[in-house]
C-alpha cells in the first residue's frame, strides 16, 4: 500500500510492503536494553494486554514476548503482517496481529493497559489518533513511544550510507538525524500527561551484510525505490563497504523513549 505525505520525503510514495523480506531479516536490530528498560517500568509485562501500533514484522512483540504480557500488533501492510505472523509462527510465539492504520483501529474501549509505538509514531494522524488511543487504554493506561536511529554526525559509516541513499533518493528526508527527546504533539496533552521521557546512545553491532540489509529495508530504498534502483543502489554500496568497512563493526545510535499516561 503506498503511503503519500508531503512532511515525508517530499509527498514521494513508500510502500513498506515492497521491503518486507528484507525488513523481517535486517531490521531486528534493538540491543536488549532498549526493551529492558520498557520493563523496568513495569509495562508490556505479565498481566498486561499491549496493543503495538506499526508493528511491522512484529519486532516489539517478539523481542518482549518473553516477559509475559498478551501481545496485538496492528500495521497498515499486508505484506508485513505477512512476515510478522510467519516470525511469530516460527518463534512459536501467541501473538495476534491485524491489518489496520492507526486512524482506523477497531477494539472496544478500554481494551489495552498499553500501546506501544515504535519507529512510526510520526506517520500518524495525531489529531485522530490521540483520543482514540485514549478510548483504547484502561483507566491510567499508558501509551510507551519509542525511536532509535544511528547518529550520522557521529558515526561516519552510518554517513556516508545515508549519503548513498540520498544519490539515489534526494528527497528522503531520513537523513541527518540529530539527538532529540520523543516528540508528543500538541494533541497529546488533553489525554496524556508525560510519565517518563529519557534518551541515550548506545552501539548496534552489525556484519557488512546486517549494515547493507538495515540500509536496503529503509524507506529511502527498499520501501521506495524501483528494484532496478534498488539493485543499483546495493551493488554500490556493497562496494563501498568492502572497502571501507571491517567484517563486522558497531554503528552509533541514539535511543528515546516517552511513557504517556492517560489521564
């Protein structure tokens, strides 16, 4: 399904059912403590029913599943609610999944103790999808939103790859990411009150392969690109890698993550 907005690369289409494949295999990268520290604060665990918006190929899910809560995720693509279900399938992992956009979920009120979002939260509708999220939580429910993204200026790998991506695709506007707390729109504070708000760097290990796959599945590629440009862009940058890059080696990232209650 294409996916049009002019905040968004211009108003360019992306599709991320176009890059399932490779996002299932390349972008399961949070280290562990990106999701222990969700737990520290007592949510998506046992107890609990959690309702992950974007879900993808089910990443939050799966890497959370073994703290015991009940798991939904919802993603506006079919082909990535696809590859959730074939992951959880062979995790042997009881999550249900739906096919929805934020905007149009279904559930009675009151259904969840938290919703999670993660890498998507600024795709939504925020004036749509703020009350109805509220209507979804419980009474004091909390709504966990969460980013990662590897810090260009800092690391000079992650750099020049994002420069690649650009030759081929001017107008994503994924690069050049700098350090900054989660947003909460404006349309948040009638439901919400901010809980927790905290934010730190940490070293995401990759191969040559891992790094080229993360890149390819981004929506400046693989979610966007023809499969020539595609195929054009990876050869490229395989090249550059193999000469550039060792075998295996860490990218910086930074880490955010907000903890909403409803009111």
């Amino acid at each position: 399904m294409d996916i049009f907005s002019q905040n968004i690369d211009g108003g360019k289409a992306f599709d991320w059912g176009r890059t399932s494949s490779d996002y299932a295999k390349y972008r399961d990268i949070y280290p562990p403590v990106f999701f222990d520290k969700v737990a520290e604060h007592g949510l998506c665990v046992r107890g609990q029913r959690v309702l992950d918006l974007g879900t993808g190929t089910g990443v939050v899910p799966r890497a959370m599943y073994h703290y015991g809560a009940e798991w939904v995720g919802s993603d506006i693509s079919e082909n990535q609610i696809a590859q959730a279900k074939r992951l959880a399938e062979e995790g042997r992992m009881d999550i249900d999944y739906v096919v929805s956009s934020a905007e149009e979920l279904d559930f009675p009120d009151g259904s969840f103790d938290v919703i999670t979002a993660c890498q998507c939260f600024f795709y939504f509708d925020y004036d749509v999808v703020m009350p109805k999220l509220a209507r979804l939580l419980k009474d004091g429910g909390r709504l966990v939103i969460l980013f990662m993204a590897w810090v260009p200026e800092d690391d000079a790998l992650a750099k020049v790859s994002e420069e690649l991506v650009l030759k081929y695709n001017p107008k994503w506007t994924g690069a050049g990411y700098e350090r900054k707390p989660v947003y909460i729109p404006e349309a948040a504070e009638r439901y919400f009150e901010v809980e927790v708000s905290e934010d730190y760097d940490l070293p995401v290990h990759f191969t040559r392969e891992s790094w080229n796959g993360r890149m390819k599945a981004c929506r400046g590629v693989g979610a966007s690109l023809t499969p020539e440009e595609t195929a054009a862009w990876e050869r490229e940058h395989m090249e550059m890698l193999e000469r550039t890059a060792p075998a295996e080696f860490d990218i910086l990232h930074h880490a955010a993550m907000a903890v909403l209650r409803k009111k």
